[in-house]
C-alpha cells in the first residue's frame, strides 16, 4: 500500500514539474528577450526611453544621458520631465497637449505615435530642437529621439545665406532699375538737345539758304542760272522737311503735353501717314497712371515693333492695347495677323526684340513674344505702373 501511495505521489509530481518547467522556461526567455532589448537600447545612438503608462519613466539610455544631462533621479516621471525639459510655461502646455494628443491617437489606432519637432532644454541650459516620436507596446511606451538641432542650425544658416543673397538681387537689382531709368532720362536730355539743335539751329540756316537760293533765282540772268536755283530750292525742302520729321520723331512733343494715351494716337495717325499702316489703339484709364519716364519706354517700344509689323509681317494693319495687369502693373500689347515666323529663329528683328526686353527686365517688367506662321505676331510688355521720379 505504501508503496502504490509512493508511487501516486511520483506520478503527480512528475505532472506539476511538467507542468511548472514550461512556465519556467517562458519566465526566463522573457528575461532574456528584455535584457537583450535593453542592451540594444542601450548601445542605440539615438536618444531613448521607456515610459509606463503611470508616467513613471522606467528607463533611459545613455544617449540620452549624454544628450540632456539628466539622470533617471532627475527625471522620475514625466511630470519632472516636463517641468525641466520645457520651463517655459505656455510652450510647455502646448508641447503636453500635442504629445498626448499624438499618444491618444496612436493608442486608438494601433499606430505608431506621430512624431515631431520640440525644442527641449538640457540640463546646461543649452536648447536642442529634437524629432521625437514612439510607439506603444503593451503597457509601456519607447519615446525615441533624434537629435537635429546640427541640421536646423544648418538650415537657418543656409537660410540667412539665402537671405543675404536675395538682398543683394534686390539690391542689384534696383541698382539696374536705377542705370536704366538713368539711360532713359539721359537719351531723353539729348534726344531735346539734338531736335532743339535741329529746329533752333539747322532749320533756321537751311531757311536762310533758302531764301539765299531765291533771291538768286529772281535775279538769275540765265535760264539754266535759275533752272539750278530751283533744283538748289527743291533739295533744301527736303532737308527741311527731314529735319523737321527728325525733330518730331527725336521728341514727339505730345508724350510730354499729352500724356501716354494720346502719344499713341499720334504715333497711329504718324503709322498711317508715313506707311499707309492702320494702328488700332485701345487704351485703358491706367495709362493715366504711368509716369513720363515710363511713357517715353513705352512708346519707342510700341514705335519699334510697329515698324517691325511693317518690315515683316507682310500686312499693314495691327493693334495696340494698354491694360491693367494686376494692381501695380500694366500690360502693353502688340499684335498682328500677319505672316508670322518661328520665335526660336528671329533673325533681323533680333537687337531690337532683345533692346526691348532688356529694358523690360531692367525696369523690372517683361516682354514675351507668341507668334506662329501664317497665324501672327503678339508681342506683350509687363511693365510697373509708376516710376520712382519723374524726368528732368
């Protein structure tokens, strides 16, 4: 009997150690498994930590040490954390609302926990902007974080650099504007000087030639004497006639009495008149609002590719329109139906289409050219409304 009951309590005690050993073995894998994940954690070169979902911060990795300087007995739980990692009190409220918002969310979608930028304050009192992210696992949380402060100092850097740069475009840039304004104002000083020269001086002289001529051709003893004199009388009307034309085409006294508007009127009448072109001018209220300086670019312009209209487009009839574009700017078009040619092989009208978007661009405006064979030509200038001081 004894020796049945001895026998019994082996077979049970067999079952229980059965039974006890793979709880055993579980129990120490798990260890195993921790220790090794702790080891990892700890050898990471990325800052980490494990927060419970008490708060308590059960543990942080020697990155982490190194790059805060604080110490498990500094940073207990989060709430320490807080208190010394964000001493500012508004941006420490936000930077706790957008964590656990972020940690809310994760938990609720079985997603990692978003992660973002924070600016957080070590133990020196140095600022270190960190990415920190995380996930959720059981009933802790690994907060990790990247250090990108060397990047975000990189970048400001980069965008200082970028800053001055663009400072000294716009400076350059209003330096060119200004050369360019001073070009115009001085073409315009000696476009007056010479049509004064023409009117004031060379006209008078080649009149008093004239009269010169005449009075020789009334007392002229000889047919072929006057026959002379009239052919002499003949070729100075035309030099007066050119001089007068040069004096008119130099300084078109309308841009300066009349205004932008009407200037285009008159170069359409003088279209027509000299090349038997039709112009049709459409003019907005903003040519109002353009300076001379401004006019006097815009009129040559207009004068130059008319007269490119004439020379090869092969038709005699075009538009002229000036609009609002945008608040501050106005656009100039010129277009035609003409015979049109491909942009890319420009050809003879190459210097004066690229004079006039260089001045364009130096005004700080723009030209651009649409045109299409057999289809026409547009031409259109975006150009500022107002000039910084007018002519002298």
């Amino acid at each position: 009997m004894t020796q049945k009951l001895e026998s019994q309590f082996q077979r049970k005690k067999k079952v229980r150690v059965g039974r006890i050993l793979p709880k055993l073995g579980l129990e120490e894998s798990m260890r195993e498994n921790e220790a090794l994940l702790r080891k990892i954690i700890e050898l990471s070169p990325m800052s980490m930590a494990i927060v419970g979902m008490d708060g308590t911060i059960e543990y942080i990795n020697r990155k982490a040490i190194e790059t805060f300087g604080y110490s498990p007995s500094d940073i207990p739980t989060m709430d320490e954390w807080w208190a010394k990692a964000y001493p500012d009190k508004a941006y420490r409220k936000k930077t706790i609302s957008q964590w656990m918002g972020h940690v809310q969310r994760a938990l609720v979608e079985q997603a990692e926990i978003k992660g973002d930028e924070y600016r957080v304050t070590c133990k020196d009192g140095a600022v270190k902007t960190m990415y920190i992210f995380g996930v959720p696992v059981a009933s802790k949380v690994f907060v990790m974080f990247n250090d990108v402060t060397p990047y975000k100092t990189l970048q400001r850097e980069l965008e200082s650099v970028r800053d001055g740069l663009e400072g000294e475009v716009r400076d350059r840039t209003t330096k060119l504007q200004a050369l360019a304004e001073e070009i115009i104002r001085v073409e315009h000083r000696e476009r007056r000087r010479i049509a004064y020269i023409l009117h004031e001086d060379l006209q008078q002289w080649l009149v008093a030639a004239k009269f010169k001529v005449g009075e020789f051709h009334e007392h002229s003893p000889t047919a072929s004497a006057r026959a002379v004199a009239d052919r002499a009388q003949h070729m100075l009307d035309k030099a007066i006639e050119v001089t007068r034309t040069l004096t008119v085409d130099l300084r078109p006294p309308i841009i300066h009495e009349r205004g932008l508007k009407m200037a285009l009127r008159w170069l359409a009448a003088d279209m027509k008149h000299k090349f038997a072109m039709s112009v049709q001018v459409k003019v907005a209220a903003v040519a109002e609002r353009v300076s001379e300086e401004m006019g006097i670019f815009v009129f040559e312009a207009v004068r130059e590719l008319l007269l490119n209209v004439i020379k090869h487009a092969g038709i005699r009839t075009a538009v002229v329109q000036i609009k609002p574009d945008g608040r501050d700017q106005f656009k100039v078009e010129v277009s035609d139906k003409g015979r049109g040619f491909d942009p890319t092989c420009i050809g003879k009208r190459k210097f004066g289409l690229f004079s006039i978007r260089e001045r364009a661009d130096i005004l700080n405006g723009s030209m651009t050219l649409v045109s299409q064979r057999k289809k026409g030509t547009r031409i259109e200038l975006i150009l500022p409304v107002i000039s910084r001081r007018p002519l002298i």
